[in-house]
C-alpha cells in the first residue's frame, strides 16, 4: 500500500513536472515570436532610418558640390580680371619707363616742351 501511495505520487509530481514543462515551452514560443517580431521591427527601422540618412548625406553632397563649383567659377572670374589688370600695370610700367627715359634726356626733354 505503501508503494502504490508512493508511485501515486510519483506519477502526480511527473504530471505536474510535464504540465510545468508543457506551459514553460509554450511562454518560450510566445517569447521567441515577440523577439522574433521586435527584430522584424527593429531591421525595418534601422533600414528606413538608414535610407533616410543616405538621402539626406547624398542631397548634402550634391549641394557642397554646387557650392564648390559656383565658388570656383567665381575665382576663375576673379582671376581672370586680375590677369587683365596685371597686363594693365605692366603696359603702364612699360610706358612710365619710356616717358622716365624721355624726361631724362635734356636734349628730348627739351624737344619735347617745345612742340
């Protein structure tokens, strides 16, 4: 009798270890799906938050670009006017030589006030 109350409660306590077991392995596969879903969630977002960045680097680029070029044509112009001028001043300095060269002359320089 004393063996039959002891497999009765052996096979009670295995009846609630597989019942424990049972309800363990159905809270994991609810736990596997929410992770499961917040990885889903997660990726999604990381990838539009990724593309939204990548557009706005991309736009970013193309604007420093333009800016960089407009810049640069503007120096191009700049330049180009200082080329001019340069010109300018060596003409200039060439014909100051030439006018020092006449007034240092007495006999031209005397020609020269006469006429």
């Amino acid at each position: 009798a004393e063996a039959a109350d002891h497999a009765r409660d052996t096979e009670a306590r295995m009846a609630d270890i597989l019942q424990a077991q049972a309800e363990m392995q159905g809270r994991m596969g609810a736990i596997a799906e929410v992770f499961g879903a917040r990885q889903a969630e997660l990726t999604q977002s990381l990838g539009q938050r990724l593309d939204a960045m990548t557009g706005r680097l991309g736009q970013t680029m193309a604007e420093q670009t333009k800016s960089t070029h407009e810049s640069l044509a503007k120096l191009q112009e700049r330049l180009a006017v200082i080329d001019t001028a340069q010109g300018n001043i060596q003409s200039l300095a060439g014909q100051v030589v030439q006018l020092q060269a006449i007034l240092s002359n007495k006999q031209t320089r005397g020609a020269f006030g006469q006429s």
